[in-house]
C-alpha cells in the first residue's frame, strides 16, 4: 500500500527539517553569529532567520501530528509499538515548547527589534535559544526512540 511508505517519508521529512534546522541554528549559526555580529545585527538576523524558519516549522508539526495519527490508526492504539507511544508523547511536547516560542518570546523579539530595545531583543533572543536547545534534545532523544525504540521501550 502506498499510503504506509508515504506516510513514513513526510514524517521523517519533517522531522529532518525541524529538528535538522534546530541543529544548524544552535550549533553552527549561533556561535558564528554571536562572535562577528553586534547585537543589533545579530537580533535582526535571528529575527529573519526564525522568520523564515518558523514557517517551516509550523508545517513539518502539522505534517508530523497528521502522519504519525495516521500511521498509529492503521495499526490502533493498542497494537502500535510502546516507541510509537513514546514517540507521540515527546512531539507533544515539542510541539508545547514550539507555541511557546512562538506565541511568547519570538513576538516579543520581534516587538523589540522594531522598537531598537536591544536589552529586551537581547532577552527574548535568550528564551528562544534556551527553548530550541531543549526542544533539539528532545528532538535528537525522540529520533534514538524512533530508531532504536524495540531495544529502549
């Protein structure tokens, strides 16, 4: 059936694009753009960036809440593996630190950087850095359930 290998590809898709796009952002853009740009340049280029991200963002959670509720009813509930559960639980959660993000500090940088109160950018910028650090482990923890989930659940 077409629909199974479908399924599984815009799941994995869209998790590579969040998660894979959360490892880039913490660990290969934040240092460099933290030692060769001054804080105003550098909260405007996070506020493009998460612009442009976020996006994204919000349609791989869509997709992955959509395909992973499919792929769970076509084996029910109770016969989908305990990683499968695991799994589901962690992107719940993920998906509550990214509507805090979005909803909470990413507005108020976008407020701050378009009134210059760079402190404020500065601080909001520092609750989004903090939250995306904690969803990539969660992100990075719930790729090992998913792949090494018959020897961990």
């Amino acid at each position: 059936m077409i629909a199974d290998p479908l399924l599984r590809f815009l799941h994995v898709a869209s998790v590579t694009i969040w998660v894979g796009g959360m490892f880039f952002a913490y660990l290969c853009l934040r240092p460099v753009a933290g030692s060769v740009l001054e804080p105003p340049a550098r909260l405007r280029l996070w506020r493009g960036v998460f612009g442009r991200f976020f996006p994204w963002v919000w349609a791989a959670v869509i997709v992955i809440v959509l395909s992973g509720v499919a792929m769970m009813a076509a084996v029910g509930m109770a016969g989908a593996p305990r990683n499968w559960h695991l799994m589901a639980g962690i992107g719940i959660v993920m998906a509550v630190v990214f509507c805090y993000v979005w909803f909470g500090p990413y507005r108020v940088l976008g407020r701050a950087v378009d009134a210059q109160d760079w402190p404020a950018a500065g601080a909001a910028l520092n609750r989004v850095r903090q939250a995306v650090g904690t969803n990539l482990v969660l992100g990075l923890v719930n790729i090992a359930v998913a792949t090494l989930g018959r020897w961990l659940a």
